[in-house]
C-alpha cells in the first residue's frame, strides 16, 4: 500500500503555501472523504470551487463545518485569506486569488460552462503561489479544470489528479490528466492520507506532494 513518503517520493523540497481544490457531479461525497483528514495545526488555506446551482444559497458551510477540524468559510470580496482555513467559493460567483493574497470575487462570464470556475480559482492562484501551491482536481462532468491543474504545473506546483476510475464522474479527471500528465493520480485515500501527514509532521511532511 502508498504511504504518504511514498507518494511525494521525488518531487522538489517546496513547501505547500496553499491547498486549491476543484470538484463537480459527486463533489461532495468525494470532500467528505478528504477535507475532514485536514488536522487541527494544519497551516495552509484550502481554497475549493465545487460546482453548484447558481440560484440557491449554498449549504456546504452547514454541511462541512461538524466534519472538519479546520474551520470552513465562505468569503467575501477582498477578504483576507487565512492560513488553516478552508473556503468555499460563493454561488454564481468566481473566486480569485489577488495579488495582496486577499480573495477577489468577480461576477464575470461563465468559465466552461461555470462560474464559480476552477480553472479561473487554479490560474489565479497559481500565479501568486507558484511552486508553493498544491491543486486537486476530483470528479466532474466537464472539462473545468484542466487548463488550471496546467497552470499550475507550469508555475512549479504540485498537481494532483482523482483516479478517473474511482470518481463518481470520470470526465474531469480525465481531462485533467490529459492537459496536465505530469500530475500525480491518486484514490481519495491516498490524498487524504497526504492531508493527515501535512497536520501531522507539520508542513514538511507535504513537500513534493506531485507536480507536472
């Protein structure tokens, strides 16, 4: 079976400034799987784009905060972005990275098909971050993300992909394999046993965790 020493075998001696996640169809049961392995101590934002309708208040707040160690927001336009924290990104709106490290949310045409778009939250931070960040992208049924999880490699970050076999929808992993091979492909419990050594060993411990 991979360990986490196993799985990061390889990769550059960076440490992990941010955590960016993107999922759709079967997005939530694959989170349920990976946000709650993030310990208390874990010193690094997740910022995650979940596909959702754009009409309704999003429940994943109410839903994610028993589960989870780390406390679970939804931020506002030009808030800070705090470490040991995870966000969601707002209904119909995408969520961007600034320059100050501040979240900017933009009401701007649908990216794929989507907004929020994780394309539009991987490039942004891909470029604040650049080596120091990790992106996922989990199950899906369109092609949102591809392009990021590519930004992001191509800016020196860790990329990791869902096993497309495993997800509950293979299209978006899938895609993002093919846009980004470099990236890692691994089962929901291989990346959550990624998050718990992060928490565990502190941030050593996600160094090298996959990049393209």
């Amino acid at each position: 079976m991979s360990t986490p020493a196993t799985m990061m075998k390889g990769f550059p001696d960076k440490p992990v400034k941010a955590i960016v996640i993107g999922a759709s169809a079967g997005g939530v049961e694959a989170l349920v799987q990976l946000l709650p392995a993030l310990p208390a101590g874990t010193d690094v934002p997740v910022l995650v784009v979940l596909h959702q309708p754009r009409d309704r208040a999003s429940l994943l707040v109410e839903i994610f905060t028993p589960l989870c160690a780390l406390p679970v927001r939804e931020p506002n336009d030009k808030d800070p972005i705090d470490p040991g924290t995870i966000y969601f990104a707002p209904p119909d709106y995408h969520m961007l990275v600034d320059g100050a490290g501040n979240f900017a949310l933009s009401a701007d045409e649908a990216v794929n098909f989507s907004r929020p778009s994780i394309d539009v939250l991987f490039e942004s931070a891909a470029d604040v971050y650049g080596a120091g960040l990790m992106a996922i992208v989990l199950t899906g049924a369109n092609h949102d993300g591809a392009a990021g999880l590519k930004a992001v490699g191509d800016a020196g970050g860790r990329t990791i992909v869902q096993q497309p076999e495993g997800a509950h929808a293979w299209l978006m992993p899938q895609s993002a394999i093919g846009k980004c091979p470099g990236a890692q492909v691994l089962g929901l419990p291989e990346i959550a046993e990624i998050f718990r050594a992060m928490g565990a060993s502190g941030n050593d411990a996600s160094r090298g965790a996959g990049h393209a």
